[in-house]
C-alpha cells in the first residue's frame, strides 16, 4: 500500500491522539470530513492501523520496582530459545524483552513488587527449566527518558 503526505500526517496525528474527532481531524491535514474518514478507514482495513488504546500510568496504581536484566542461556539452539521466550510470555511480571547478539542473549525489564519479588523469580527461573547460563540484574534508580507514543513522518519514507 503506498501511503501519501496525507495518509502519512493521519498517521502522526492519530498515533499522538486516538480520540481526536473526525472534523479535527480533517482540519488537521485540510482535507474534508468524508475524504480524510476514508483514508482512516483504509488505514485500519490494511492494518496499519492496529487499533486505538489509553496509556495507563501503571505508576500512580501500582508502586513497581523495575529491574532490567541480562541473560545468557546455557544452550544456543531453537529449543532453548524457544522455552525461554515462552516462559517470558508467561510471565506478567516481564514487560519489555528483547534478544540480542554480543555475548548477552536477552535483555528483559521486570516490574516486580519489590526487589525480593524480583529475586524470588529469577531463584524460580534458576530452579526450573528456563536454561539460564548467567544473569545480571541492573536496578533502575531513575528514569531519564521514556519512550513517547507518537509517529512521525521522519520514522517511514514512502
């Protein structure tokens, strides 16, 4: 699907503000109403846009000790992989991991309810069968920038 300037501004707007109106909206990229609904809709259809949703201050409802870790898997085959991303799926405590190349196979953010809630799940991980080498566990004393919602022209040239 090529995507114009148009299709690209409605990208940017609606990805900083889902609830925007339908007449702001058009107003916003000067095109009229029905025109500008159409690309949103044909947006969605080819699922660029994904859907809408509120971002929730986790913080003010829940105090959580965030954790990032390094891991490094014993054994480096599907298998391993494989097991241990899904024990990271079935994880709520894990909201952010990555796999990585240069020594460290994974990087994941964990927010527990304390450091002891952490450090009894990474014991349960080390216990079981998730296949841990080694980990290191950095704890987040501040944080200095937070990824914004957004989308900007600059992310995607048609």
């Amino acid at each position: 699907m090529k995507l114009d300037r148009y299709d690209l501004k409605i990208l940017e707007i609606l990805s900083r503000d889902g609830r925007i109106t339908k007449s702001k909206l058009a107003e916003a990229i000067n095109l009229s109403v029905s025109p500008c609904w159409e690309r949103v809709r044909r947006l969605e259809k080819a699922g660029i846009i994904e859907g809408y949703s509120a971002r929730i201050n986790g913080t003010a409802l829940v105090k959580r000790t965030p954790v990032w870790v390094q891991i490094e898997l014993k054994a480096h085959n599907a298998e391993s992989f494989a097991r241990f991303e899904a024990l990271v799926q079935a994880t709520p405590e894990v909201t952010e991991c990555v796999a990585v190349g240069g020594g460290v196979d994974y990087l994941i953010k964990v927010e527990a309810d304390s450091i002891d809630a952490y450090q009894r799940l990474i014991d349960a991980w080390l216990t079981g069968e998730a296949g841990i080498e080694r980990y290191f566990t950095y704890i987040v004393t501040k944080t200095v920038k937070r990824p914004e919602p957004g989308f900007s022209r600059d992310d995607f040239s048609p």
